[in-house]
C-alpha cells in the first residue's frame, strides 16, 4: 500500500504507541522521518532508534521514553505543515510551543532541526510538527 505523506504515518504511528503505553514503534525509512527521530532524541522525547534494511526502503524502530512511574513523556504531537498545506516560518515567527517547553520540529536547509537549534543558527523553514 502505498503511502503519500510518510511524515504524517509517523507521528501517527508514534502518537498511537504512547497513547497505549507500547515500548517499540516501526516506521517507514526516510531522510526526513529519521532526522525527526533524530530531533526527539537529541530532545529527549525518545530512547532510541535503529534503522533495520528489509531489502526495499528499510525500516526505523523506535524506542519510546516513559518517566520513573511509566508515565507519558510524550505528550501531543501535532502535525502542522500538510501536503495540501504547507507552513513555513522564518525564524522570527517561529513558535514556541508551551511557552518554550515544547519543540517545534522544522525542516530547514541544513536538515531537520528543532526550534531552539534554528533560532541559535538563525534559520528558518518549514515548520514539519509541534511536540509537547
């Protein structure tokens, strides 16, 4: 089956799995699906990932992060830019999603960067999703 916006299929799947508590997700392998993981890693929203070949595009497996009591790190993730939609942002209008507490992931010229990564470089881009 194929699918038209593998971003959106990702925080779908990611969303999904935090929801119901599971501790591995596997997504499609893009450029821009992993350096999202990347992003919430670095940010500390995921444990890990690994990137397993299957012979044809591969496969991501993430690894999600829950607190001391198995309560949700992950809160929302919401995507903002849509393939009928695109949302872009310099780096002044970029958002602060809760008052500097979420991340808003965006996709730059330099590749996939969080928001406090684009307002150091002073960059902006397409604004890919919010995560709180």
């Amino acid at each position: 089956m194929a699918i038209n916006d593998p971003i959106s299929d990702m925080l779908t799947r990611i969303r999904n799995a935090a929801r119901n508590k599971s501790k591995l997700v596997v997504c499609m392998n893009t450029k821009v699906c992993r350096g999202i993981a990347d992003v919430l890693r670095d940010e500390g929203y995921i444990d890990s990932y690994t990137v397993e070949e299957d012979g044809r595009q591969g496969r991501i497996k993430v690894k999600l992060k829950y607190g001391p009591r198995g309560e949700v790190i992950l809160h929302s993730i919401d995507r903002e830019s849509k393939p009928g939609r695109r949302v872009y942002a310099g780096v002044e209008e970029l958002p602060r999603p809760l008052q500097g507490l979420g991340i808003g992931i965006i996709s730059t010229s330099r590749g996939v960067l969080s928001d406090r990564k684009c307002r150091t470089d002073r960059i902006g881009g397409e604004l890919l999703c919010t995560v709180s």
